[in-house]
DNA sequence: CCAAAAGTGTTACTGCTACACCCATGT
DNA sequence: ACATGGGTGTAGCAGTAACACTTTTGG
C-alpha cells in the first residue's frame, strides 16, 4: 500500500443546525458562547463525538442536551475539515440539520445556554466554518423537501394551509399562489382534513389539517412532492 | 457547558467510490485488498486523512495514488460511523465519488492493486459499508446529475447524442425516447456540434458533440437540467 | 441493393400558471 | 353592516410523452 504514516488521530466535532418555523420565517437556533474558544460569539450547538457513539446519536444527545428535545428529525449535511477551522486541536466537524417546531416545543428550550433564534437571513455571523455549515445545511433542506414530505416537522401536528403555504416559501425563498398552492398540495393526497378551525387569525376560521403518514406511505409516488 | 470527557481521538479515514461509464452501463472500480484486514475482499479505494489536509485533498490524493489520476470531479458523499465498522480502531470514514471517463484513462489505471471494474448492479459485496457508502454516492449522484452537467465528466471530451443517452439511462436505471431526448438536450443549448463523426459504430457516422461550459455559464438556467 | 444505425417532427395530453370573486363570522 | 381573512374554479399555455419513417453509406 501507501505511505498512511502521517495519518492522524483527531476530534471529530458535531455541530447541529437547528431550524425552526415561526410562521412566517425560517429560523436557526444559536447559541452565544460561554466558553473559549471564541466566548462571547454567536455559534451553532455543537460537541464531540464520543467513543462507542455513532454520529446520528451523538448529533441526537447534543440536541437534547442544549434544547431538552428528543426524537427530532435530524439529518446529517457534510463534514468540514479546514485544518485550522478549530484553533486549540486538529478537529473536524460533521454537521447535522434538526428539524423542530417552535411553537411547541418553544418553553422547554432552556434558556442555560442563551439559546436565541435568528432569520436564516439575518443571523449574525458565526464562529469558525459555522456560517458554511449553515448555507449547506439550507440547500440540503431544499432539495430533500422537495422530494420528502419533512417540511411537516417544522409544524405543529395541526396546521392551516395558509401556515404550510408561508413555511414552503420561507423554505424557498418565493411567493405562491394560494390557489394554486391548495390545489397541488390535494393532489398530492397526503393530508387529513380536520373539522376543527383555527380561529386565531379571522373571525370565519381557517380549517387545521395534518400530515397523514398512513396516506403518504400507500400511494406510491412520483420523485417530486412539490414544484414550487 | 456540559460533559465532553468521553470525547475521543480517532482515525478518520476516506473512500473513494469511482465512477466510470463504459457506453453500457454504470461501473464502479473495486479493489482486491492486498492488506488486512479483510485481506482478499473487494473494497473500494481509501486511505486516511493525514495532518494539515482537508478531506478534498486527501480524497483526491487517494484517488491520485491508486489510478494515477489528477483533475477528477469528487464530491463528498457523507461519513459514516459506525463503531465497530473498522475491527482494528475506531475509525470513521467520510466518502467521496469520482467521475472518471473510463476510455480516456483506463491506460492510466494502475494494476498494481488489482483494481477492477464491476457494473453497479453485480458488483460483489464489499468490506465493511462499504455497500452503504456506493448506495449513497449513486442517490448524490442522482440528484446532482439533475441539476448540474456532471454527466459529461463520465464521458470522453467528444461524445455521441446516443452516448449521451446511455450515460443518462444508466444513471438513472431508465429507458428514454431518442427523440425526446435529443430534442431536450438540444434545447438546453449547453452542446457544441462538432463537424467531426464517429464511424465506428455505424456505417453512417454519428455527429460528436462537446460540451460547451461557456454556453452553459451564459445562461441563466431553471433549477433542472434534465427532467427524466 | 441491402443492412445497420442515424437522424428528424407532429400530435395529444398533462400539468402548471395566472387570475378575481364570494363566503363566513365577530364586532 | 362591514371588515377581515378563508375558500374556491377555470382557461390558456407550455412542456412532456408517444409515436414511424427516411437518410446515409459501406460492403
């Protein structure tokens, strides 16, 4: 084989991007550091990989410890390997995007860890390759909601159209129309009409819907969920 | 912050899945492993992620050393953690494909690793995850291939439109209309039409085309590239 | 002149886009 | 009664899918 002489032990990072969904924009959760390096800035969550752990797990534990949030949609993005991107030791960082729903979960987020969400487009800027982590994290995002039905974790079970409508343009970054918009999403024949309304937002109510696994998985579908 | 004490130093290593398109089918190259452990199975290509190297560069390095290829397109795939995936050592690996065109280079391929080339489909099982690692590179490269003129990376610097056809075919396990395509592909308008034919298939002689990056950049383009 | 592959257009259909008005209700 | 947001249908258009015959040329 190969000269591997100079290979090299290292710490494997995993840093989390949390997104959230506040009905009308599409959030992250930072955290302001309260340890060196870099104390005071903002950054992603993040930890470190422990022995006997395999990386979706350890992205599950970090969510948990700094959200108190289990069994959340967690996705792994890429691994990011600068050689300087961690100042103390050679460390490389796998990130992982998690999907969660703000409204309710919002009060168990512990507030130990100055955890704050921010707009994905007005987020200050972060820590090492945190912003990188960020943009890749959003296009996996896109692509992967276009074809799978995750968009629903950033929801509350039940939600009106017009809240799954302003969650896909906050996801794309468009305007749709809401006929439009209506008349696909039936067709796609995945949700469940409720009789309750929401009346929180108008006298008349609107109708709440939810995701209906069931109907999702026994239709076999075509590649594309939605092209908006 | 909270207990990172079990943190762990590790080896990260990196595979390679190699692409390459023989004008039939899709192919992966596999080696014999000389070494232990798993001395004798099939494995793909890989190596370990070395001080001061970021995990492109090592990737391409890798690459470089077992088919004595440089200025090959290599995208990260994803790393993969299971705990006990390497016997020796903790060892995480993270995965990158390579699209190589197998007529222009396979000179170039050294045989000092018995490497060889097997058809996605029949390929034999491999070591470790490494199946996982190629299911994963051909569902990245699905996706990208739909939206980006990768395909052309699998193919010599002049191809026929049939050939083209096939690459598409192969990725994506389909059988299409030769007219349909072509008119599609036409009205990309990313191809140069060359004057030049390929007479060795056919007693006509087939046009070549070559793609053409400058028309590609020029336009601004629809999310799609291709809709199969 | 025959075999073998290359090349070419049209039609039907499906799905997307654009668009404006009435409905239900609480105050 | 009126103000507010909720809900609904259709027609034009574009892009996709299906489909078969003619051309070229070497042997």
């Amino acid at each position: 084989m190969y000269d591997d002489s100079d290979k090299e032990r290292l710490l494997l990072a995993v840093d989390c991007i949390v997104f959230g969904f506040d009905g009308e924009k599409l959030k992250i959760l930072l955290i302001k550091r309260g340890f060196e390096p870099e104390r005071g800035k903002w950054s992603l969550i993040g930890g470190f990989l422990r022995k006997s752990e395999v990386l979706q797990d350890a992205a599950t534990r970090i969510l948990s410890v700094y959200t108190g949030l289990d069994d959340i949609y967690m996705e792994q993005v890429g691994t990011f390997s600068d050689v300087d991107r961690d100042p103390e030791e050679r460390t490389v960082s796998t990130a992982y995007y998690a999907l969660i729903n703000i409204a309710e979960h919002s009060q168990k987020l512990s507030h130990r860890y100055s955890a704050q969400w921010f707009s994905v487009e007005d987020a200050p800027p972060l820590i090492f390759d945190h912003d990188r982590m960020v943009r890749h994290a959003l296009e996996r995002l896109k692509i992967k909601a276009e074809t799978e039905p995750i968009g629903f974790e950033l929801l509350p079970d039940k939600f009106t159209m017009l809240r799954l409508q302003k969650l896909y343009e906050a996801i794309y970054n468009v305007s749709l129309d809401k006929r439009n918009f209506i008349n696909k999403v039936r067709s796609l024949d995945i949700l469940e009409k409720l009789d309750e309304k929401d009346k929180t937002s108008s006298r008349k109510g609107s109708f709440l819907y939810r995701f209906d696994a069931e109907k999702y998985h026994r239709a076999e579908r075509s590649r594309s969920l939605l092209n908006l």
